[in-house]
C-alpha cells in the first residue's frame, strides 16, 4: 500500500505545482485540464481503495 500512497502524493504535488506556477492564462482551458487532473487523482483513490478492499478479503 505504501507505493500506492507515494505515487498518490506525486499526483497532488504535481496538480499543486501545476495550479501555482505552470497555470494557463485561458481560464476555460485551465478549469478543462484542473477538471481532468482532478478526476485522475479521484480515479486514483477509488484504485487505491478498491485493491485496499481485495487485501482485506484475503
């Protein structure tokens, strides 16, 4: 579980990075990629948490 968490880390490091200093200056394009980032870190947790599910039924 311990890589799932270091990799997870990344992905918010990275989506805060990116919200401070690599920001598009086209707001509707910026809300488009802040809006898939999201969802990837989101998708990310419910993978976490579902192999977290199948090592508890084990």
């Amino acid at each position: 579980m311990k890589p799932h968490l270091i990799i997870f880390a990344i992905l918010i490091a990275g989506f805060i990075i990116y919200n401070f200093f690599f920001r598009i200056a086209d707001d509707k394009t910026n809300t488009v990629i802040n809006i898939a980032y999201a969802s990837i870190l989101f998708g990310y947790i419910s993978f976490m948490a579902f192999s977290l599910l199948k090592k508890m039924k084990k």
